[in-house]
C-alpha cells in the first residue's frame, strides 16, 4: 500500500468524512461476491493478499499460535505478526468480532478433507487459483452463468479471470 507523505495527507473533518464513508462503504457490501467485486476494484492482488493474512495471522494469535508457526504457515515476516500482536493487544475489536465469525463460513462453506488434498498436492503459491477453479467448477450451472456475466463485465481480464472463464465455457459445455 502506498505510503503518505506530508503533502497528501488529510487532517480533521476533512479525514474524518472520507473514512465514515469508507466504513460506511464497508458495512453496506450484502454478500462475498459484492465484497470480491468490491476488494478486487479496490485493491491490487499484494494489498488484498497483505490484508487477507493480517487478518489470518489474527485468528492465528487468538487460537494461541506461536509466531514461528504464523511465519512458517503464512510465509509474513515476524514484523508483521508483532504489529497484528500489538493492535490485539491494544484494541483489536474489530480483528476480534470478525475472526469469530470466520468459523462461521468455513463451517458451511469449506470441505477440510478436499482441501488437505490439494494443500499437499499442489504448490502453495497456486492455492488460491485452485480454490477459484474449484469453486466455479462445482457451481450450479445459474452460479455459473452470474460468474460469467460478472466476468465478461471486468474492464481488466487478467490472466485468472481468463483462465476462470474458459473453466466456465468447458464446464457449461459438458452440462
């Protein structure tokens, strides 16, 4: 994420608005696909990586962890655990309400066996492709058309969404 210097920084109300409507922005996303449509306008794939394992290493550091664990899972820098640690420590409200409710989704959403299998068979470094292929490969044929019409919507096609869509194209295909 860019750092600010003196001459872009906002001060008071200013500030203080933008980020309302910023938190406001937030609260307002109704379902994980708005908020995947909403992270990936947002943010570059690093920043959106970076914000996903700051809150992982949250979860982490509340289950007990160690931070030679965190490191060693997450590949993150013993730093950037210590900070997560400190804003646990000091605050951390908002890490604590959200992480409660992870659980939550990964109880209906997430096959623990399937991923294991895949955790050992695949490189670390295309986990999140894979989870992306799979899902769309085993969505309901009118999932798939609103994968494709979201898809086809996206000024910027990188080399996943392509790849996402051909996997939408054969599957549709087959069925």
């Amino acid at each position: 994420m860019a750092k600010f210097t003196k001459k872009n920084r906002l001060h008071g109300k200013e500030r203080d608005k933008l980020l309302f409507a910023f938190c406001h922005a937030l609260s307002s996303v109704k379902s994980p696909k708005e908020a995947a449509l909403f992270v990936s306008d947002l943010l570059s794939e690093q920043e959106a990586e970076m914000l996903a394992k700051r809150l992982k290493i949250a979860e982490l550091l509340i289950q007990g962890k160690t931070f030679d664990k965190i490191k060693n899972q997450l590949k993150t820098s013993f730093g950037t655990i210590a900070r997560v640690s400190l804003w646990l420590q000091e605050s951390g409200e908002g890490f604590k309400k959200i992480v409660k409710r992870i659980p939550e989704y990964k109880e209906k959403q997430f096959d623990p066996e399937k991923w294991q299998q895949l955790k050992y068979k695949y490189p670390m470094y295309h986990w999140p492709q894979l989870l992306l292929e799979e899902i769309v490969v085993n969505a309901p044929i009118r999932r798939q058309e609103k994968l494709k019409a979201m898809l086809n919507k996206m000024s910027q096609k990188t080399t996943l969404y392509k790849r996402l869509n051909k996997i939408i194209a054969e599957t549709y295909k087959s069925k």
